[in-house]
C-alpha cells in the first residue's frame, strides 16, 4: 500500500510542477492583456477572467486530481496562454491602421483563446474535489462565462470596415470618399488630423501590410492591395509634390482636345451621359434614377427588351462608371489647362467669364480645386488682383479673390501671396467677406507646412480688424481675436463679441475650445457687472456653452451652481430673459452630471435649502423657468445621490407640487411633471407620498397616455398608474370605468411596440396591468381576459425585457390564484355506461374543466413552460415573480398533480438551483416551495440528492428563517431528525 502511494506521489509531481508553471504564464498574459490599448474594453475583460482562472488553477494543484487530467490542462492553458500573449504583444507594435483594419480578426482569436481556456477547465472533474460547494459553483459560473463570451468591433469600427468594404466592391475612385473614410479612421483611432500625422500612419500601414504579405495567404494580400489603392486616393496618402508629379505625368499624356463621351456612356432613356450606371440581368445599361422612375411609373419591362424586369434585379455597373469618371476628369484637366488662353486676353469681358468659368469648376469638387492649383493659375490670379485694383475693376478683383480662396485648400503660395496684398485694404476688406476664405485660412493653421501656417495666421491677424471678420473667425474655430475683443475691446464691441458669441451655432469642440481659452470668468464679469443687455447677451452665451457636458461639469468643480442660484433667485423681477437663461444652465449641469461615469462625488446642490428653495419656483414662475427647474430634478433624481434627492423632495411636497402641472397648457411643463412624479413614486417606503393623488391627477394622467405623442411622457404616465398602491380600489373601478384598460394593454398587443428589452413604455404598460389582476376582483380579471390579455401576457414571458417578464408574471400570478374556484367540476356520467358519451379529460392541476378565458388556467395557456425557463433570469425580481407562478399550482390539494407538471417541465432543478441565490428572499421562496416538494416521495428519489448540498450550507450559514426551511426539507430527505437543533 505504501509503495503504490510513492508512485502515486511521484506521478502527480510533474503535474502539480506544470499547473504552477502555467499559472505563472498566465499572469504573465493577463498583465500584458491589460496594458494593450487597442480594443482595450475587450482586452480587459479578457485579462478579468485569466485572474479569476489563477485561483482556481491554485485551488486544483493541491487536490488529488488524476495527474494525466492536471497535464492536459496544463498543456491546453499554456498554448492558449501563450498564443493570447502573442496577440496583444503583436496589438502593442502593429500600426494603427492595420489592427483597425484587422479588428474582427484579432477579437475572434481572442474570443477562441477565451472560449478554448473556459474549455479546458472543464476538463476537470470538479465534482471528485474536495472543494466547497461555492467554490465549485464559482468555477462553474466561470467555465460558463468563458464559453459565452463574445467580443465585438465597436460601432465606430463597424462603421469604418463597412466603407472599406464598400469602397473596394464599388471600386469607388471618389477622393472625397477616400477623405471621408480617411478622417472617420483618424477619429477611430485618435490620429491627430492634420495631414502630416495621417500621412505617416498611412506609411507605417503600407510597410506593415508588405511585412505581413510575406507570410500570408494570396486572398489577404488581394484585400490589403484593394484597401491601400483606396485610402491612396485621400490627400492625406500623397504630399503636394506626389501629388503635383503624378498630374503632371498625366497630364502630359492626354493632348489638347477634349474626347467625346462613348456611346456607351449614354443612358437610353435620358440621352444624358450616365452618373450612376446600373445594369439588367439581360446586359442592358441605364442611368439609376432613370430605371428606377421608369419601374416606379407602373412599367414591369425593360424599355429596350420589353422583358420582365424587377428593381431588386438592378445591379450596378462598376466597370462603366470608372470608365465615363476617367473621361470626365480627362475632358476636366484638358478644359482648365486650356483656359491659360482666355484668361490672357485683353478684352476684359472674357477675362471676368474665364474666371467665372473656373470659380464654377472650383465649387464643384475638390479635385477641380486642386487642378487649378496645379496648373500654377495662382499667380495668375494675384497678378490681375494687383492689375484690376488699381483699375477699379470690381468684379475681377471679386472673382480673383473668390479663386485664391478655394485654392488655400492646396496652393500655400496663395497664403503667401494673399498675406502681401492684405497690406491693401481693400483687398484686406475683400478677403474678409468672400465667403469661405476665413475658414480655410483658420483650416491652414493645422497644415503641415509650416511656414503656411505662420502665413495664415499672420494674414488672419491682418483681417482682425473687422468686427465682422471676428465674427466669421470664431465661426471657423478660431477664438483669439474674439476673446481679445471680449477682454480689451470698448464696451461696444464686448457687447457685440458676446451677442455673435451667444448666436453661433458652436460645434462641442468649439465650445470646449472656449473654456479651454477661459472665457467662462469673462462670461461671469459680464453677468454680474454689465448692464441689463449685456447681462442677458453674456447668459445667453453661457447657455450655449453649458449645453456641452464637459463644460458643465467643469463649470460644477469651479463652483458655479452657487452664483447662479442667487441669479436665478434674484432676477425674477429684475430680469425674467436672465432668470430663463440661469434656470436652463442650471437645467444643463444637471443633466451634464448624469453624463460623468466616474466622478461620483459630483455635488449640484449640496443643501436642503437650496433644494426646497429651487423646488419652489416651481409655482412661482414662468414656464419656461419651470421647465428648466423640472428637468433639472429630474436629472439629479438620476444621479447617484437620487435616494436621498428623492427622498429630500417628497418631504417638501414636491409630489403634491407637481400634480397640478401634470394638467399644465404648456406641453413641455406637463412632460416634465409627469416623469418627475412618476420618479418620486418609486422606492418610497410608505403611502404618505400619495394620498394628494386624485381623481383629477388620473384624468391629467390618462389624458397624456391617450394624447400625448412623446413615448418617454407615456410611459412616466403609466409609470404612475403602476406605481399607485393597488389598495387605492377606487382608482382601479374608475379607470376601468373610463375605459383606460384596452388603451394600456393597446401599448404591447397588436404590434404597436417593439418588445425590446430597452423598451420602458412595454415595461411601465404590463405593470400598470397588474393592478387589474389582483385574485381578490375577478371581476376585473375578467375584464382583461376577455381582452384576449393571458396569451399576451404568456408571450412576453419569452419577448420582454426582465421588468416585462417580472410583471408578466406577476399578472399570471395573480389570474392562477382565482383558478381554483372557477375551475368547472366534471359531470359525471349518467344512464347506462355502454350508452353513455365520453368523460370531458379534465384539468391536470386542477381537476376540473378549466379554460384561459373562463379559470385562467395556466396549464391551458401553455404558461408552464415559459415560466420554468424564467426560473433562470438573472434578475432575482424576474425569478421569484416567476417562482410565485408556479408556486400557485401546488397550492393545497393541488401538490401532487400540480409538481407533477412543473416536473413535466423540467422545473425543479432549476428551483434547486435558486438556492444558490445571492437574494435572501429569493431563496426563502424557494425554499417554501422545496419544502412542499420533498413531502412527495417521488420528488425525494428524483431531486432529493441534487438538493442536498446547497441545503446543508444553507443550515451552516442561512439566516434564521432561512436555516430552520432548509433544515425542515432536509428532515423530509432524512438527512436531518426532526428534533435537530437546526429547527
């Protein structure tokens, strides 16, 4: 015995010397997993399951397992171990570019390491360890986990694969394409967007692409090529020069003459030259919009065949469209170069056309732009500037202007040249009210060039001098000048900065932009010392720039919800504009808090004064203040303070504040009342906050459901019917009295909803129904059923979000405790038995004859099933809302028929399983439910030995109530005596 236990030994050494090892590996990966930035959410829970497999790995090695099992652990851990380093090594050093591009591919091999290592722990018999039931459950959760995890490509990234995949099918040449996806990878991955940072990153892909074709398959070097000859169509792909040598080496190439269109870029229905060219299953070519009119009108033929044709048959036609694009940007490069001839004649009518001419080509598209550029046209063009200002040639030296202009998109010797003749004021005037000019001048301060970017700058400097330019400058982004003005400028000029400051329609980064510049104490000074006008001009800006959240939380770490509740409290009857303005940034910190996840220490208004005091301008002032201040505490009640919130607010009586405004003319006051009371309603702990709610509110409240076009209204309005305690009968008698149950259930029957699981209007519709259903009025059970409600109900079970199951089943719930006394008995069968008809087949449960609409039976309405699966919810309300359910069939005389469907079912493991609970209540049903079971001695052999183990912990650990149910079902399984201390 002693020498099989030696060899015993020495077999599980290497074993348990292999587990450590692999242990060590795997927090190697984990550490490297947590420090990849790309796809860092995916990568980190990734490195979150690895540190929940060490303790486990650590927990086996010390366990007699079978030493061959430990190994092949062992070995499947490693080489995914090592595999997942690999990877997240590899995300650390490739381009960004390139992991973008192969995002899909690098989650599914992470999703296979993570699936194949939940695997591999279920390789061990965990069930032969001598670990303790939580530990086991522990890995098994684990395991589980493991195995369903699933990592996907962000929405961003979704975004940007679909227009590659796009672009490379469609074989799209578009360079305005090409940029736009060029900037949605820049955003994706955070690439400055200047030119010269794309353009090296663009780089680094291209060599990471040629590294990477030498060891992959000819496909995948197929579909790199695709995706770098389309993103080389993005100006950030080529420098000017590239750019500049390529056209020229084109351009030379094409002659003087343009060509004539093809026949077969004309379109047989419009006779026009094709744009967007589709092809018939027959080989017939049209123009989209031309084909698709033709079949819209009513016609089912092709109009050159006459053959039956579908619109879904229409498939575009890539290789022409490429084609008649080449020809006309041939056709294009030949028309601009030709114009040289125009622009040199001495008659001035033809000069102004030829100009004419190009500026309408420069709007057309950038590529146009750029073609005017490099035909070296911008001397030319400061070369009649000079000329036509001294002859006084307006509309010359406009059009001249309006051509430099578009050309500051490429041609930074047009930056140069329109800094030296800024000196001129009038061109200096000009330049300013071109329209466009400022915003590629502020466009340049970012080039990559830098001497460009000093020239702009200066020239923007020179154009400053206008209030105007100012104006169109902060427009563009570029705030210096305003700000200055803001700060030094007559008290004129302040008042007019400010009044186009708080009129602009800002971008967020314009906006953050401004703080970052420090215009906020500006803004403030000017609030507090300025006039009335300029008082109100400076709160509408601050209005403006609070709209954005990152504003408004800074705004709430410097201090600013003090000065602007004395403004809001003070300026009533001074000013009603400044109150409105004070009120709505008041109303934009609040819901700017809700948006800060981490930051939980955010305080908006850190008093019980300041809360009555706000609360009650409520009733004392106009609606828009109203609105503002409802939104407001409906944002803080959303916060992580909202308990306390909540709760300070019903002791002011903020509930019967609100009830009158939930009738209030003004549809966004009432809006807001609505959902604000609808949210006072929940978590409170006593009636008190809802004996103010009367027949008047219900009517406001069913007035909204019926009228009101605003979903989240709705469901605040049903919210409150849902929320009213059902001993309130007479509101129940009322609203079923006026008709209001078939417009509740209308919101999840017949499709009107989508039942998804984020939809609160289906959510606040069924809990408002389980008022009507209480067992003690089936009366008003009745009323439900005849509306077809149960199979409904049933549905939802399987449909709904868990609030939807919960309350779902909870409804069943209440129509299965009525079932027993309108169950019909069976007759029996009178007269002589060869003679007599068939016995009815009665109900399993309920031993009589049961229907859905007549007894609500739940066997009838195939509700079993559905329920035992809800047995499972994460949610502890949605289990035990479902354990209730079931727990109404096996009331009384019903146990034993009543477990024998549920058993039918597949109910009771899943039951045993609750005991595992984290919720008190939860296991406390379940175990009342158990104990009826296991009187049954069927139930026993079955069920009884999977019980067993969660039911002793239980007796270790439980509480009071919830040891002595425990111990009592165990005394049925004759684990325990009866007399047990545990009673």
């Amino acid at each position: 015995m002693a020498a099989a236990n030696l060899i015993a030994n020495l077999q599980l050494i290497p074993a348990t010397e292999a587990i450590t090892k692999v242990v060590e590996e795997i927090k190697v990966t984990a550490r490297a997993a947590r420090d990849v930035l790309f796809e860092r959410e995916s990568f980190s829970e990734f490195s979150t399951f690895l540190d929940r497999v060490v303790p486990v790995l650590t927990e086996i090695s010390s366990k007699n397992s079978s030493p061959n099992t430990l190994r092949r652990v062992a070995d499947e851990l490693g080489r995914e171990s090592k595999e997942a380093r690999k990877l997240a090594s590899d995300c650390n050093q490739k381009n960004r570019i390139y992991l973008l591009v192969n995002c899909r591919r690098i989650l599914g091999r992470l999703e296979s390491s993570t699936k194949k290592i939940g695997r591999a722990l279920g390789i061990l018999d965990f069930a032969s360890l001598e670990i303790s039931a939580d530990v086991k459950d522990e890995i098994g959760a684990l395991i589980d986990a493991m195995e369903r995890a699933e990592f996907k490509a962000a929405v961003a990234e979704e975004e940007v694969l679909e227009n590659i995949e796009r672009g490379v099918h469609q074989r799209n040449a578009d360079r305005a394409y090409a940029n736009r996806l060029m900037s949605l990878i820049a955003d994706v991955l955070g690439i400055p967007p200047e030119r010269a940072a794309l353009k090296r990153e663009f780089e680094e892909f291209k060599r990471e692409v040629a590294e990477a074709q030498l060891k992959k398959d000819q496909a995948e070097a197929i579909q790199m090529d695709q995706i770098i000859a389309l993103l080389s169509r993005s100006d950030a792909a080529l420098s000017f020069k590239e750019k500049e040598s390529k056209y020229h080496s084109k351009r030379g190439s094409l002659g003087n003459q343009p060509l004539e269109p093809l026949q077969s870029f004309y379109c047989p229905i419009t006779r026009d030259v094709m744009v967007d060219p589709v092809e018939t299953p027959m080989g017939q070519t049209f123009e989209r919009s031309a084909i698709e009119k033709w079949l819209s009108d009513g016609n089912v033929n092709c109009p050159l065949t006459m053959a039956p044709l579908e619109i879904g048959l229409l498939r575009p036609n890539i290789t022409l469209r490429k084609s008649i694009e080449e020809w006309k940007e041939r056709n294009t490069m030949i028309l601009i170069a030709s114009m040289r001839l125009q622009l040199g004649s001495e008659d001035k009518q033809v000069v102004v056309q030829g100009l004419g001419q190009l500026l309408g080509l420069c709007k057309e598209d950038l590529s146009k732009r750029e073609f005017v550029v490099l035909e070296n046209y911008v001397p030319v063009f400061v070369g009649f500037l000079k000329r036509e200002i001294i002859a006084k040639v307006d509309n010359t030296i406009e059009l001249t202007v309006r051509l430099l202009a578009k050309s500051i998109v490429e041609g930074k010797l047009a930056v140069a040249l329109l800094l030296e003749l800024s000196k001129i004021e009038e061109v200096c005037g000009r330049i300013g009210r071109v329209q466009g000019c400022i915003l590629l001048l502020v466009t340049m301060l970012n080039s990559d060039n830098a001497q460009a970017a000093n020239d702009a700058r200066e020239l923007l400097e020179n154009l400053s001098f206008s209030d105007q330019n100012v104006v169109q400058m902060a427009k563009a982004n570029y705030f210096t000048p305003l700000l200055q003005h803001i700060t030094s400028g007559s008290e004129d000029v302040k008042l007019s900065m400010v009044t186009a400051l708080s009129k602009m329609e800002l971008t967020d980064h314009s906006k953050a932009d401004l703080f970052e510049n420090g215009v906020l104490p500006l803004l403030f000074h000017m609030i507090e010392n300025g006039n009335t006008e300029t008082k109100i001009v400076a709160g509408k800006s601050l209005q403006n720039l609070s709209s954005l959240p990152k504003n408004g939380l800074q705004m709430i770490r410097d201090g600013a919800v003090r000065p602007l509740l004395h403004l809001v409290y003070h300026n009533s009857i001074t000013s009603s504009s400044l109150q409105e303005q004070m009120a709505a940034i008041i109303m934009n910190l609040a819901i700017s808090a809700t948006k800060s996840e981490a930051d939980s220490t955010l305080i908006l208004l850190d008093s019980d004064k300041d809360i009555f005091h706000l609360f009650s301008l409520v009733n004392l002032t106009r609606s828009t203040v109203q609105c503002s201040i409802l939104r407001a505490f409906l944002a803080m009640c959303q916060l992580s303070s909202a308990v306390d919130m909540k709760a300070k607010l019903r002791q002011c009586s903020a509930i019967q504040v609100l009830i009158p405004h939930c009738g209030a003319n003004n549809p966004m006051v009432r809006a807001n009342a609505i959902k604000l009371m609808s949210c006072l309603l929940e978590d409170r702990d006593d009636d008190t906050s809802v004996e103010c709610v009367n027949q008047t509110c219900l009517e406001n409240v069913l007035t909204v459901i019926k009228t009101s076009n605003d979903e989240e209204e709705i469901a605040a309005a049903l919210g409150i019917i849902s929320l009213l305690p059902t001993a309130y009968a007479h509101f129940t008698q009322w609203l079923l009295d006026t008709g209001a149950l078939p417009i509740i259930t209308s919101f999840f029957t017949n499709g009107n909803q989508n039942m998804s699981s984020e939809n609160h209007l289906t959510e606040n519709a069924v809990a408002a129904l389980c008022r009507f259903t209480i067992s003690a009025r089936p009366d008003w059970q009745k009323k439900v059923a005849d509306l077809g409600m149960i199979p409904t109900l049933v549905l939802l079970l399987g449909s709904g979000s868990s609030l939807t199951k919960k309350h779902a089943a909870i409804s069943l719930a209440q129509f299965s405790e009525s079932s027993t006394e309108l169950t019909r008995p069976i007759e029996r069968r009178r007269g002589f038995m060869c003679f007599a008809p068939q016995p009815e087949t009665g109900c399993p449960v309920h031993n009589g004859m049961c229907s859905i609409q007549s007894s609500f039976c739940l066997v009838e309405a195939d509700a079993v099933e559905p329920l035992v699966r809800l047995l499972g919810d994460r949610e502890s309300g949605t289990s035990e809302a479902s354990l209730l359910a079931l727990m109404t069939l096996i009331d009384g005389v019903k146990l034993q028929s009543g477990v024998k469907v549920i058993a039918e079912a597949n109910g009771i493991i899943p039951m045993i399983r609750l005991l595992s609970s984290s919720s008190v209540e939860l296991q406390e049903k379940c175990l009342l439910v158990l104990e009826r079971v296991f009187r049954l001695e069927e139930m026993k052999r079955n069920y009884g030995a999977l019980a067993q183990t969660p039911l002793v912990e239980m007796t270790q650990r439980g509480s009071g109530n919830v040891r002595a149910l425990a111990a009592r079902i165990l005394a049925h399984l004759n684990v325990l005596h009866e007399q047990s201390s545990y009673f």
